[in-house]
C-alpha cells in the first residue's frame, strides 16, 4: 500500500527554538497533504490542508505564523514550528492523498513526538 | 468542523467476543466514512472505509454497517483477538481523499485473553 514517512521520528529541542518536521509520500504523488496534532489519550485536531505549489489553508485557532507549512513538491510538505513552547509538545502527524487502485484515500505517516523543553 | 460523535470511549471484550465501536454524524454531507487503527506512539492505519450507497462492507473480521437514515456508522469486530487491543477512531469528510477527516474521539479497545 501507498507509504507516508515522517522525520524525524521524535525531537527534543529547547523552548525558543524551532524545528522542521518532513512528511514524505514514498510511492505516489499526493497533490494535498494534511498535518493533524495530537494530544495524548486524545483525537485528532486537523492543523492545515497543504497543496502543492499554493498557500496552506490553516484551521480556525492555529497560528499561520508560528505553524509555518510549506508544500513544494507532490512528495514532500514540511511544517516548521518556529520559537517552540512547552505548550507545543505534541505528536504531530501527516497524512497525503494518494491513489491505490481504484481507491483514493488518505494515508497517514507514522507521527513525530515532539517535547519541548 | 462538523462533529463525529464516537461511543464507547473504552472496551473491553473477551478474546473470540464481538466489539462493537459506533459513530455518529452530522453533517449530511459527508459521502466517505473510515476507520482507523492506532497503536501507541504510530501513526493511524486505515482499517475499513465505507460509502452511504453501501449499507455494510466486510473485509476479513472487520465489518461496517451503515445506516443513512439515523446518520449512524458501526465497526464490529469478530472473533476479537489480543492483536486489536488499539484505539480505534472513527471518521468521516466530504471528499474520500480531498479534504481533511473530521475524526471521532476514539475508543481504546482492550481484548483480554
């Protein structure tokens, strides 16, 4: 089936600093791609919709600013979290539209944890 | 975001029993409703998915029935096994791959052996 990665795996980083999460579609081009957070014991939230080669639309109460996702290519969207707080600790995680056979739909990439001290 | 409202939050069932996870929606336009499987620390895996012109879909022990009506959706789960013991999380979008999942609070499913 289609495969989505993610990197890195987890991250610890100091308060103050930001960092870059890659989310990758390793066997189909996926023209949207989705970032979704996650909170222990807990759904789901959807962040941002990311299409290739146009602006990410954000979800009510996320900050454009502070969740910065760019989508330059059909198999790579990034989402930077810039000047990290404790408050963003988190498993952040991707999804990507893609096509398997007949079916389309989306296929989810294994998470990044992320603590911020 | 429209809600989907998924029952019961925790499960325990017997190893060979049935669980049974439900979900329920609101928004009549939703046409594409999955099930995931998540394990600790990964990723959610897609575990079944239905549309509304079907009334159930079964692959292997895993089997949805939809009902349109009462815009209500349910995972059965046959002949549980130790293996499942994962949170499963109901969802539902308007478009099957094209917009973002609205996804149900989960149910953690614990099998005992």
């Amino acid at each position: 089936g289609a495969v989505v990665s993610q990197h890195p795996s987890r991250v610890i980083c100091k308060s103050g600093t930001s960092v870059k999460i890659e989310c990758r579609s390793l066997d189909f081009q996926a023209t949207t791609m989705f970032w979704y957070r996650q909170f222990p014991k807990q759904s789901l939230m959807l962040m941002a919709t990311s299409n290739e080669g146009s602006k990410a639309t954000y979800e009510q109460g996320v900050e454009k600013d502070k969740f910065l996702i760019n989508h330059a290519s059909l198999t790579l969207s990034t989402l930077t979290v810039t000047s990290a707080h404790p408050e963003d600790s988190s498993f952040y995680i991707c999804s990507a539209s893609g096509r398997e056979g007949y079916q389309e739909t989306q296929y989810f990439g294994p998470g990044t944890r992320l603590l911020v001290l | 975001q429209q809600q989907v409202k998924q029952s019961p939050q925790s499960l325990i069932v017997q190893k060979g029993g049935i669980s049974i996870i439900n979900c329920a929606y609101e928004n009549t336009a939703f046409d594409y409703f999955p099930w995931y499987q998540q394990f600790p620390g990964k990723g959610p895996a897609l575990l079944i998915a239905i549309r509304p012109d079907v009334s159930e879909k079964k692959e292997g022990r895993f089997t949805i029935s939809f009902n349109k009506s009462a815009k209500q959706f349910s995972l059965h789960i046959m002949d549980s096994q130790p293996g499942d013991s994962a949170t499963y999380f109901c969802a539902a979008s308007i478009d099957q791959a094209g917009t973002a999942l609205i996804f149900g609070k989960g149910t953690t499913l614990s099998v005992s052996s």
